[in-house]
C-alpha cells in the first residue's frame, strides 16, 4: 500500500470511531432526557423513563455545583497567585544590616624569583 492509501485507510477508521462515538453520545442523551430513543426504548409510559429523566436532571444540578464550585476555586487561585506576584514590591526596605563594608584592593601579584 502507498502512503495516501493508508491516509485513506486510517481516515475512514478515524470517521467510523467518530461515528459511532456520537451515536452513543446520543443514545446516552435520549437515556437521560426521557425522550426520543428512550422512550421507543422502554415505552411511553414507564415508570424508568421518570427515573432516567430524575438522574438526568440530578446529573445536570450536579454539574451545575461542579461547575460553581471549581469557579470558586480558580477565583481563590486567581487572587493568592495576584497576592504572591505582587507581594514582592509591597514588602518593606530591607533593614539596614550591622556590617560594614571593607574596602579592598587589589593589584598585579609581585613576580617571586
């Protein structure tokens, strides 16, 4: 096989993954709705369609809480990462120390013979 037929090849496996990945994302959304597929699937009038429609609403205030609570926590983030960046130029001068300096000099090493 060339190159382009294995391009060719590994595209289509690609495009029927992805195919049938949406399918069972849909199925999975008619599941939880309580619509469409669901209720082909159990009946119109049956007692698990409330319970699939109940854990569907309950699976949408959990991501809901999830969702506010991970707001808050990048917002705590956000604000000790502002307090840490911008604390180095709020700190005072730095003390004077009890050292003194010590003047040195230095020059060209006498040659010993």
């Amino acid at each position: 096989m060339s190159d382009s037929q294995d391009n060719a090849a590994a595209g289509d496996a690609m495009g029927a993954l992805l195919l049938g990945f949406a399918g069972q994302l849909d199925q999975l959304a008619a599941l939880i709705g309580g619509t469409g597929a669901a209720e082909d699937l159990f009946g119109a009038g049956s007692s698990l369609n409330g319970l699939v429609g109940e854990l569907g609403t309950l699976a949408g205030e959990l991501g809901s809480l999830l969702s506010r609570l991970l707001d808050v926590l990048i917002a705590i983030l956000e604000a000790v990462s502002d307090m840490l960046g911008s604390g180095g130029g709020k700190t005072a001068a730095a003390p004077a120390t009890a050292f003194q300096s010590i003047p040195v000099r230095i020059g060209p090493v006498a040659a010993h013979s």
